[in-house]
C-alpha cells in the first residue's frame, strides 16, 4: 500500500490528472494471446460478472442437458 500514500501526498490536479490515464489504461481492448482476438473492456466486465455470479451462486449455470440441446 506504499502506492496509496503516494497518491494521497499529490495535489488534487495531479490526483485528476492520474486517474484520467488511469481510466484510459483500463478502457483498452486486450489482445487475447496467441490469437487476433481483441475483447473490450465491456466484455471482460461482464465475463467478471456472470463468472461471480456462478461462484456465489446468483447463476447456477446450465446443466449438460441443456448445453448438449443448445449445441444441437
């Protein structure tokens, strides 16, 4: 946490200045590797989404019935 008391020793221009670029980093497509594949940053949050969704139990998935029926 060295960073935080970094940031909380910049002036608030500065502190604006470094989220700007912090928001522009963040809201670059990824390359996927190994692949031409570019995901959004929209995708990416809603892939994080639905995936904790699952793991909390909000989403229950699908069962393998239904995927092999999807499929076919």
């Amino acid at each position: 946490m060295r960073y935080a008391h970094q940031v909380q020793s910049l002036t608030l221009t500065d502190k604006l200045r470094l989220l700007d670029e912090l928001k522009a980093l963040v809201s670059q497509p990824v390359e996927v590797e190994g692949d031409e594949e570019i995901i959004s940053p929209q995708e990416i949050a809603q892939s994080d989404a639905a995936w904790q969704d699952y793991l909390t139990g909000r989403d229950l998935g699908v069962s393998s019935k239904e995927l092999k029926r999807n499929l076919f």
